[in-house]
C-alpha cells in the first residue's frame, strides 16, 4: 500500500465497513446524548434555585421562572446535540478506512503472500496494529525461508548419502518435496 495517493481521503464515507461505522456513531450519539441531559438538568436544577433565591431577596415577584428557563436549557441541548452528532459522523473515518486497508492486506496474506508491508496513513489511528502485523509477517517470513532452506539440506543430504534403503529414501524425499511444495505455495521473496 503506497504512502502517497493521488486522490484526497473524503471526509465522510459510509461506504468501508459501514456495520462499524454506524455502531460508533450510534454509540458515540447515545454517550453525547446522555451526557448533555444529565448537564442540562444539573444546570437547570442549580439556575432555578439561585434565580428564585436571588428574585425572593430583592423581592421581585415572577409567576414561573421555568418558562423562561426551560427553553433556553432545552435549545442549547438540541444545539449541541445536533453538533455532537455531526462531529460524531466524522469521528470513525480514521480508524475504520485503517482497518479496511489491514483487512485487505491480511487477505493477501492469508493467500499465502508473505512479502506484504501494511503501511497507513500518518492520520489513523491503527498504525500500530499495522506495524505489529507487518513485523509479525517478516518474522514469519524469515523463518520459513529458514525452513525452506532446511528442506533443501536435507534433499542433499539424503540424495548423497543413503539412509537404511531405497524405500525408506524414497519416503523421506517424498515427505520433503510435500514440505517444498507447501512452501512454494506462500510468496516469500
């Protein structure tokens, strides 16, 4: 996956893993949601005590205080509300589009290619996972071309010096070339 791109990121796209998306934007909606009631209760509960005290002590009479409060409290929840939820819409684009590019290139790995490099963009936020995956495919890498050099020492060895009898070399050299053939399955260089 190539550092830089010739096209510019969108910045809202439901399309990549859209269960995910909207599950966090559900989510996040109902954290903001219960967030804001429990603040403007709090704040409508301590504003009506202080005004009616204040009103009482200059001797100020109003019917109800709450009419006028109450729908300042209400707008201000609706307003934020609606942008918590459009600032939420945007929230899961850096790990979602992240876990798409892994997802992709874990199935090239899982095909057997293991010269995969998963790089991201500087802006996600699972580039350590990223990182964690590649060294874990390197690593992987390495050892089976390690294995694949064994098979290969010991098709030599067995071809120069034989064993106990023809049956039994045949049967080793067999085992081996089911093992190489398992390794020419996966792409390691």
């Amino acid at each position: 996956m190539s550092q830089s791109r010739p096209y510019k990121r969108k910045m809202l796209n439901l399309t990549i893993l859209r269960d995910m998306q909207i599950r966090m934007i559900s989510r996040i909606t109902l954290l903001l949601f219960v967030c804001l009631l429990l603040s403007s209760m709090v704040y409508f509960f301590f504003s009506n005590r202080e005004v009616t005290a204040s009103f009482k002590m200059f001797h100020i009479h109003a019917k109800n205080f709450l009419d006028f409060l109450l729908p300042m409290v209400l707008g201000s929840f609706f307003v934020s509300l609606i942008i918590g939820v459009v600032a939420s819409l945007f929230f899961p684009k850096n790990i979602v589009g992240g876990l798409y590019r892994i997802e992709r290139e874990v199935e090239r790995i899982t095909d057997g290619d293991l010269t995969v490099h998963i790089t991201l963009r500087k802006a996600d936020v699972v580039r350590a996972l990223a990182g964690r995956i590649s060294k874990m495919v390197d690593q992987l890498r390495v050892k089976m071309l390690a294995v694949s050099r064994g098979v290969e020492e010991a098709r030599s060895v067995c071809a120069a010096a034989p064993l106990a009898g023809a049956a039994e070399q045949q049967e080793i050299l067999e085992i081996l070339d089911k093992i190489q053939a398992e390794l020419h399955s996966l792409k390691l260089s």
